[in-house]
C-alpha cells in the first residue's frame, strides 16, 4: 500500500501561487491507477481536484481548470500541483492519492494532507 506526505501549503493572498508536493513511498502508477489531488473544504465532502496517468493524459475539476496543473516526477515518486490564481474558495485540506482508472475513486489510505487557506 502507498503511503503519501503532502507538503507545501500555507496562507496566501488571493491571485496567489502555491505549489503542493506529495512524496509517494513508492510509485503511484501502475496498469490500474493514476496519480491524482483531492480537497476537502470545512464541513463539505472531499472532492476529486485533478489526475494524471502514467502516459501524461490530465483531468481538471471545471472549477481549477486554467488555474491548477498537475505533474509529476516518476523518479521521485513525487507529484506536485501548481495553483495558480487563489480564489478564496480553494480554501481546503489538499490530498494526493492514487486513483484507480476505471472508477475515478482513491485507493489505500489518505495521508495528512496540506492545509491551503486563501483569503481576500
């Protein structure tokens, strides 16, 4: 089972930029799955952000579409999200996890996830 650490989150100003890190204890690809970001907003459920697979191919959420971008670093069994042009209610926790293809569900357990607070 992967375990992942994020990283990388803090207080920013909106029309800021972050950059999110998720350090996987081994890859997060394989046949069935895909690297991917959640969030999870105070009091509402957690909530698919964006994937990528092995081959490169990304999903956005319509809500970060333009602002976010996903990558990642396969040697590292790192992925990041760069978030670009805050909005206020990007205000969440942000976690990485693996996502199974077919389904566009997690699997295994979540880390602690990065707290991502953006005010105006």
């Amino acid at each position: 089972q992967v375990q992942q650490v994020e990283s990388g989150g803090g207080l920013v100003q909106t029309g800021g930029s972050l950059r999110l890190s998720c350090a996987a204890s081994r890859s997060i690809f394989s046949i069935n799955t895909m690297g991917g970001w959640y969030r999870q907003a105070p009091g509402k459920e957690r909530e698919l952000v964006t994937t990528i697979s092995n081959g490169g191919r990304t999903y956005y959420a319509d809500s970060v579409k333009g602002r976010f971008t996903i990558s990642r670093d396969n040697a590292k069994n790192t992925l990041y999200l760069q978030m670009n042009s805050l909005k206020p209610e990007d205000t969440a926790m942000y976690y990485c996890a693996a996502v199974r293809i077919s389904t566009m569900t997690p699997v295994g357990s979540w880390g602690q996830g990065t707290q991502v607070t953006v005010f105006s």
